[in-house]
C-alpha cells in the first residue's frame, strides 16, 4: 500500500542521489525528483484520508440525531391538533395549552417522549420528508457534475473539491437552522408568568406572530437545503475530485491500493461515527449534530492544505488514445475556443448522449444496466431502516442507529474477505471472468431479495438483525454486473458505458427515493406486516431486475478482446482494468448528497476482484 510506505524507501533512493559518484547531475536530479513526487503522494494520500474520515463521521453523526429531531418536530405540530397525555404531565394538554393561548403549560423540545412519536401519521410525515429530500439531493449531481469537471480542469481539482465540501456543510448548516428555528420558535410559544395580566398584550403579540410564521413556514424548508449542493455539485463532485488528485500524484502501481484505504475509512467511520452520536444522544440531542458540523467543516478546510494536482499528473497514467487523437483534439479545441462555457457544456453532453447509443441497441448491455436503476436503494434504506427498527421493535433511534455500523461491517468483510475467497475458489474451476461475475451477481441478487423481505416482515429483532446482515451480504450485487457489462464493450467505449450507468443510477435514485417513502407511509395506514412497506417495494425492484440475470447466458463472442492494433495505445491487460476502466468509473458516479459511502462497496470490489484474479 502506497500508505504504508517505509522512511527505508526514501532513504535508499536519497543515498544514492547524493552519495553515488557514478551518478551525474541528471541522474540526481532524477532521483531527488522522485523522492519529492514520493513525499507528495504520501502527503496527498493522508490529506485525503484524513478528511474524508473526519467528513463521513460528520455524516453518520447527525443521521440519529436529525431522525430524531425531526421525528420531535413533526410530532409536537400533530399533537398541537389532537389532545394528548403525556406521561410526565398532570393532564391532557390540547393546541390552545401547546401553544400556551389559554394555559401556562408549555411542551418544549422533547417533552413528548420519544416512545409517543411513533404514531402511523407521524411516522409516515416523516418518511415522506426525508424519502423527497433525497430525491431531490439527486438534481445538484446530475446538473452539475459535468461543469464542475470542465471547471476542475481549468482552475484546479482543490478548489472545486473545497467548493464541493463547503456546499454539503453548508446544506447540512441550513438544515439543522430549519430544525433549530423551528424547535426555538414555532415548537411553542409559551410565557410562563406570576400574574397573567400583566403579560396579556406581549403573550398576544407572540401569539400572533407565531401563527403567521407558522401559516408561511413549514417544516418542508427542510428540503431547501440541496440548493447548497448545488455549490460545488455534491457527492459525485467530491469522488470524483478525490479520485483524480490521487490519480494526479500516486504512480500506478500505488494506485489501487490508495483507493482502497479511501474507501476503507469511509466504510470504517461507521464504527466511529455512530457509537459517538449515541453517546452524545444520552446527554443532548444537539450535541452531535454541532460536532458532526465540527467535523465536516474540519475536514472540508483540511483540503485547502493539498497542494493543486492539475499539472502534477502521473506520467504512467495515460488515457485511452486512438491513431489521430491529436489531430481531432487540435482541431475540437480551435472551434470551443468560439464556444461559451455553458455551449462547451451542452455539446459535451450531446456528444456523450451521441456516443452513447450502443448501450440501448445491445440487448444484453441494456438488460444489465437497467441494474443500476436500482443501485441508490441501497443508499437510501438507511432512514427507513432506522424508522422501522425504532416503530416495530420499540427501540429508541439513537439504538437503532447500530444496525448501520453492523451493516457496513458486514458489507466490508463481504468484499475484503468472502467475495474475494469466492473468486479465489472459482478460479480453480476456470471459469471465463465474465462467467464468474454472472454467477456472483445471481446469488447476490437473492440475498438482497431475501434480506429486503425479512425486514419488511420481521417482528423480533433477531429476526430484523439477522435480515440486514443478509441484505448487506447482497451488496455484490452491482458491483459484479459492472464488471460484466464491462466485458461486453471495447476498452475505448468504457468511460461512455459508466457514464450511462450513473445517469441510470441517478435517474433510479430519484424514482426510488419518494416510491420507498410513500410505500412506507401507506404502509404505515394499513398497519400490520405492510409497515415495511418500503423494504417490500425495494425488495420487488431488486427481484426485477435481477431476474434476467437468471436467464442471461454469456458467451465466448459476447466477451469483447483485445487486438494487437488497440494494445499498442492500451495499458497492460492485467492493469488495465485498475487504470483506465477504473479511474473512468470513479468519475462518472452520480450519486446523491454528502457520503462517501454510496460508491464504496463497488470501488472496493472492484479492487479485491483484481486481486483475486489468477
């Protein structure tokens, strides 16, 4: 691992430098140059470890604490309609005694216990809120994702990653400011006073003033908070910009291997991130949503001390050319010269849209992508999972909130350790890589089917524990369909392939997102086993499309070689994959918001498959 190397390679590089006398000035300006390239890398790699270690433990931090925030929020504007006893009140308090109109009772924030809040309608209110507000994370991506490249490469990869960072801190700023506001100030109004006529004329103006926000504001301002996204483009922004300084600095044979620490510590903040925030909980449920802010500004201003990569890029990484690119890119950039910004944008898309025709006209290509409609599920069931747990087993969220770690460490030992092994173990039967990664992507499609079903009908929380190991044990799935519908194009028509992936992966995200929330929310009115409604409709979309894997068959045409005229510009097979295909993949993902996460279990894959190869 490029992290892990020793002071001892530098030092026996930096002898000779200096010492040799058969070494002439160029010799030890070479040498001197690769230990400073060397000293770079490894001062890259750790910036960028260390923030997205501090950025997804921000992330996982705050998802108890605002579920629980805004659980309370919704909770307290329903019992302001409808009577309500509280147990650590004398009486049933109605809207006029919350809103403190006709009573000096008052219900601050968490006055209703939490065990109350768990009510179908509130419950559903709630998934509603969150399942849109992921929808709608979705957009800032999807726009803005192909300006923000071109800008990268004009200005600077850190500057656009460090506009990236800001714009989810400040996305998540916002959000706990809608929250705060509304605990402060629209959660009760209430004066609590010796004599009530000597406050009657300021008690009525508060009230006043109180119902007029409450007509104009609304807890949906929640939602505003992806406008911030739009600031640097989200999580598809700050992959690919993490990705492509380390493909800048780190030479080839490093690469893979920093990658894979990356993603490690986003996969390992889980067991960091969650356990604080409950800890924190215990005491006071803002505590951790200002340390996850800590965090997460911490590491978005630890990047400005990376020094910019633009011109540092690796000389042994080169991208795919064909006889004539020269030429074609003279002549391309002569006529954007007379080309807006915004024009060169759109003719990028259209040539991709163009270039991209082959993956709708090839039956098996097009089958196996419709996969990847429904790969942002995965990101997304952790608010569901969190309700349910909390509804259906009676655990508070904060406890809850430990099946996310259980289900990263789960997902982590599958890809580092299993599938791995799985491939090992196929290996002896000699099987063609494509045949393998069919295979794989069978069974997986099941487990994440069988792990989708559980939960939905799960009553005992073994039962519930056991069905999200199982479904994290199916997150092979896409992972092992990517790397099969790879095999079916040409080395050159990669980076197009990935590029109508993430656009389904983001289109699936955006219909996925409110589909799971209303089918938690309908399920929630219906009662009974239909409150994991949610999980039953993420468990259809799986059994969908993984269905034709049942029936797809692969064939020695279907896999696309490589002639002798295409390797003289290509990498080396056995790289080939770890330099092209995947540095294409890692700027091509879509997804939504803030974690790192969302693409972590394919990188990983990705990674371990190649050293698992024979």
């Amino acid at each position: 691992m490029y992290m892990g190397l020793k002071m001892s390679e530098l030092e026996s590089e930096r002898e000779p430098s200096i010492h040799d006398p058969l070494l002439g000035n160029e010799g030890r300006d070479v040498a001197k140059q690769s230990i400073e390239r060397k000293r770079l890398a490894l001062r890259v790699s750790v910036i960028c470890i260390v923030s997205i270690f501090l950025i997804e433990i921000g992330d996982f931090m705050s998802q108890a604490p605002s579920a629980r925030i805004i659980e309370d929020i919704i909770c307290r504007a329903y019992f302001s309609r409808v009577p309500f006893s509280a147990p650590n009140l004398s009486s049933s308090i109605s809207v006029s005694s919350l809103l403190g109109i006709e009573s000096e009772t008052n219900l601050p924030f968490g006055s209703i216990p939490e065990e109350n809040c768990k009510n179908d309608v509130i419950q559903g209110k709630m998934a509603m809120l969150k399942g849109w507000d992921q929808m709608f994370s979705c957009i800032p991506g999807l726009i803005m994702a192909v300006p923000y490249g071109v800008l990268a490469d004009r200005i600077g990869r850190r500057t656009v990653l460090f506009l990236a960072l800001i714009g989810v801190t400040a996305s998540m700023g916002w959000a706990m400011s809608v929250c705060e506001f509304f605990v402060l100030f629209l959660g009760g109004v209430g004066v609590s006073v010796g004599k009530k006529e000597e406050c009657d004329d300021e008690k009525s103006m508060l009230i006043r003033v109180k119902v007029y926000f409450d007509t104009v504001f609304d807890i949906r301002w929640f939602w505003a908070s992806n406008v911030f996204i739009f600031i640097g483009g989200g999580s598809a922004v700050i992959r690919s910009m993490v990705f492509t300084i380390i493909a800048d600095v780190v030479p080839e044979e490093h690469r893979a291997a920093t990658f894979f620490q990356i993603t490690a510590t986003a996969l390992l903040a889980t067991f960091g991130g969650v356990p604080f925030a409950w800890w924190l909980m215990k005491r006071n449920v803002w505590i951790p949503m200002l340390v996850s802010l800590v965090f997460m500004l911490s590491g978005s201003l630890l990047v400005l001390a990376l020094p910019e990569t633009l011109h540092l890029r690796d000389p042994s990484y080169n991208p795919v050319s064909t006889p004539g690119a020269e030429n074609d890119e003279e002549q391309c950039s002569e006529e954007e010269e007379t080309l807006s910004f915004t024009q060169k944008n759109w003719r990028i898309l259209l040539d991709k849209f163009e270039e991209s025709r082959f993956v709708f006209t090839h039956p098996k290509i097009f089958v196996l992508s419709l996969v990847f409609l429904t790969q942002s599920i995965h990101g997304y069931i952790n608010p569901f999972l969190l309700q349910l747990a909390s509804k259906r087993l009676h655990w508070k969220l904060s406890e809850a909130s430990f099946l996310i770690p259980l289900a990263s460490g789960t997902n982590f030992t599958l890809l580092v350790v299993i599938l791995p092994a799985i491939y090992t173990f196929l290996n002896k039967f000699h099987l063609q890589p494509a045949v393998k990664d069919l295979l794989v992507g069978r069974v997986s499609v099941i487990f994440l089917v069988v792990g989708c079903l559980g939960m939905a009908l799960a009553i005992v929380p073994s039962l519930f524990v056991i069905s999200t190991v199982i479904l994290s044990l199916g997150m092979g799935f896409q992972p092992a369909i990517r790397s099969l519908v790879t095999s079916f194009v040409h080395p050159s028509q990669v980076s197009r392939l990935f590029g109508v992936l993430a656009v389904m992966d983001t289109i699936g995200g955006m219909i996925s997102s409110p589909l799971m929330s209303g089918a938690f929310s309908m399920g929630l009115k219906k009662g009974g086993m239909w409150s994991g409604g949610a999980f039953l409709v993420a468990g259809m979309a799986y059994g969908l499309v993984g269905i034709p894997t049942w029936f797809l068959d692969v064939k020695k045409e279907d896999i696309v070689e490589n002639d002798v005229e295409d390797s003289v510009n290509l990498p080396p097979l056995h790289l080939r994959d770890q330099s092209t295909s995947f540095s294409q993949y890692i700027t091509t993902t879509t997804t939504s918001k803030c974690s790192f996460l969302t693409s972590s279990h394919e990188i990983l894959f990705f990674i371990q498959k190649q050293d698992a190869a024979p």
